[in-house]
C-alpha cells in the first residue's frame, strides 16, 4: 500500500490497479459514452451556439473532474481500511505467537519477558514493564522490562507512573493518563493494565509511549488487555509447574535418601548417587546436550538403582539378582508421570555399546544417550571410590581402564567427553 507522504503511480501495485479498473468502467467509460451521445445528437440541434456547446464541454469535464476524485477517495477509502485490517492481523499473529510462547514458559521471569516483549509489538510503545508481588501486602516490583533504556525512564517517572498504578489496581481496570509531555525526556502518556497472577498476588503492565503526542489507541488497548489474559493464565501455570518440580525434586531426594539406607554399605557408597549425577551433567554439558535431556539424565543418575528397593538386601550380592534392577526401576518409574522419560534411561543404564550388555542387549545408538553417559558416569565413580572388596584408583588411572573398553562397554564419544572434563582438571577422584 501507499506510504504517507510518498507518490507512487496509480498502477504500481495490484490494489491501485483493481480500484483504477473499476473507476474506469464505472465512470470513464460511462462519461465518454455520454459525451459520443451528446456530440452526435444533441449538440447539432443547438446549430452553431457556441454558448450551449461550451456549457456541455464543461458539463462533461465537471463530470469527470467529480469522478476522478471519486476515484482517489475511494483509493484512499480502500488504502485506509487495508492499512487498518495489516494492523489488526499483525495484533493478532502477535497475541497468538506470545500465547504459544507463554504456554511453554517455565518460570515466572520467562513469562514476564515474554509479555514485555509481546506488549511492545502490540502498541509501539517507547518501554513496557512486568510489575508483580513478591509477596502479599509487599509492593509492585518490576519484574521484567523491554525497550530501549527502560530502567532510567522507569526511575525518573517512578512518581507519576505511581499515580496511575495506584488507581488501575485498586479498579482492577486499565488506567490511562497523558503526559502532555512534548520534549521526549518524559513519556507522553502512560497505560497501566492489571493482571492475576498465582497465589492471589497482584501484577501489572507498565506501557510508556515516549514519542511527543502519542497516544494509546482503542484497538491498543483491547490487544494488550486480551494478552493480559493468556499472561495471568501463564503465571498460574508456571507456579503450578515449579510446584510440581519442587515436589519432584524433594520426593527424589526422599527416594535417594531411602535407597543409600536400604543399600547400607557404609562409607562405601555414600553419596554414590549425587557424585554421578553431577559427572554426568559435566559429560552431557560436554557434548552440549540442552536442558530437558540434561535435566532427565541428572534424575536418572540419582534413581538409576531404585530398583535395589524391589530386591531383598540378603540377594543384592546375588549377580543374578541384581541384574533385574534396571527393569524393576523402570517399573517403578514409568507409571509416574513425572518420571516417565526418566524411566527409560534407568532401564537401560546397564547396555554395552557392543550389545552385551542387559536387560535388552541393545546396542549403539539404539541405547539412550543419557544411559550411555549414566554407565561411564557410573563405572567412574566405582573406579575412584572404595566399592565392596575393590580399592579406589585415581582419576588417570581410571580413565585408562574406561578406555580400555571403548567401543565394547563405552561410547567413544562419551569417553572423549570424560577424558576432555579431566584434561581441564575438573574431575576429582
């Protein structure tokens, strides 16, 4: 389309075309008609009056002075409804791509960027600001903020945009004032909008228009307010999620905590668990794994042997015994649903790359790359660690037995991880 303040030919695009088409059948064509008529039967009768043949001349030129301007106020008619229609489009691809974001943010900071970012689309607003409560009775915070040096303008106009933060909360409605502001240093007009967020807590959107005279338009108003929305349902849910981890994670430490008493091997496996899990995590890092396997690979280092709780403590020196433990952890762990994806990686802790190994016998790729850096992970820590009757070796040393199977019981690449980890000196035996 057209942009102000700037010519372009009547025929450069296709709209400008359609329009002028139609203009031309519906007026031009018409009005030549009238005038090959009026020539042809009408002016001779008025023989040789100069008077009545320069009236119809003109009559047909206001004809179509008044239909050409038709025409352009139908062109600008059209342009301005188009321009209108983009404008509500991109407000809506905005909203739903900020509502597909929201749905799979985790925490409440990834939530309140998010929304910040999404504000700043939809209203071309200088700066926008995420306010929420830590706490209840405590004061509005800015949580996250977009825009260009949104911190200074915040601080300078803490005062005033008070005022208005003040009324829409105790409203519960959007409030709006303007500035008047016409130097730039300040914002021209302020828009606070509520939100809800978990827990009964309070929160806000900040928008601050920066440019002299501008304003908040309706249509403005409704697309930040509709995002207010889907922003306070992602809150919620991002509080029922970190609930959800915390319960996780304590009821894993639990679990840990049960499994080192029901082993009950004194010194010799203390902490057996928690050091796995954090070689592995240094290994994945390695061969930069992202943080959903990460995280599943830390949960299955620390409940790779749960299935020991299945197994009577008189067998767990039964070789035969203790090889079904991968299966009973899997059991154990896939009817959870927060363990799901956990499962199979405990199951298959115990695969060789070559295929000897059990419960499946899968070998390669076909294991899990989490359990093949849980075994390395696992065989390290028994190597550097007094285990049973075996003594405890250095790190060197223990690198050159985990070498040593490379291709058979390990992952090459694994092992390159965990020989890169210690060239660094971040292994400790």
């Amino acid at each position: 389309m057209p942009q102000s303040g700037q010519f372009q030919s009547l025929f450069s695009q296709k709209l400008d075309r359609a329009v002028f088409g139609t203009y031309f059948l519906g007026s031009v064509v018409p009005t030549a008609f009238l005038a090959a008529v009026l020539h042809q039967y009408v002016l001779p009768g008025f023989g040789q009056d100069g008077l009545a043949t320069t009236g119809l001349i003109g009559m047909l030129l206001g004809v179509g002075v008044l239909s050409l301007a038709s025409f352009f106020a139908l062109r600008r008619l059209v342009d301005t409804a188009l321009k209108r229609m983009k404008a509500d489009n991109r407000r809506l691809e905005t909203i739903l791509t900020a509502s597909r974001d929201l749905s799979g943010a985790l925490h409440t900071h990834s939530v309140a960027d998010t929304a910040a970012q999404c504000a700043i689309a939809l209203t071309d607003v200088g700066a926008a600001y995420v306010l929420l409560q830590a706490g209840r009775g405590k004061p509005l915070l800015v949580c996250e903020s977009a825009g260009q040096d949104p911190a200074p303008l915040y601080q300078a106009n803490q005062e005033t945009i008070g005022e208005v933060l003040d009324a829409a909360v105790a409203s519960g409605t959007p409030s709006f004032l303007e500035t008047g502001d016409a130097t730039g240093r300040g914002p021209s007009a302020i828009a606070v909008i509520p939100l809800a967020v978990a827990g009964g807590l309070r929160g806000a959107f900040v928008l601050l228009h920066t440019e002299p005279g501008a304003g908040f338009a309706p249509e403005q108003v409704d697309a930040v307010t509709s995002l207010a929305g889907f922003v306070s349902v992602a809150f919620q849910s991002a509080d029922l999620q970190n609930s959800q981890r915390n319960f996780f994670s304590r009821v894993t430490e639990i679990l840990v905590t049960a499994l080192d008493a029901q082993l009950d091997q004194g010194d010799a496996r203390a902490g057996h668990p928690n050091r796995i899990a954090a070689v592995a995590n240094s290994i994945g890092r390695e061969l930069g794994l992202a943080e959903e396997p990460l995280q599943r690979l830390h949960f299955a280092s620390l409940l790779h042997d749960i299935g020991y709780l299945k197994i009577d403590r008189a067998l767990h020196f039964d070789p035969s015994q203790c090889k079904a433990h991968p299966l009973l952890g899997f059991r154990m762990l896939s009817p959870i649903r927060l363990w799901q994806d956990v499962a199979p990686v405990v199951l298959h802790h115990h695969e060789w790359f070559d295929g000897s190994g059990y419960p499946e016998g899968r070998a390669g790729s076909d294991i899990p790359l989490e359990s093949r850096i849980l075994l390395v992970a696992d065989v390290f820590d028994k190597l550097t660690h007094e285990d049973f009757e075996c003594p405890a070796v250095g790190v060197s040393e223990a690198l050159d037995q985990i070498r040593a199977g490379t291709g058979r019981q390990f992952d090459p690449r694994v092992v390159d991880a965990l020989a890169a980890i210690a060239s660094r000196g971040e292994l400790v035996a």
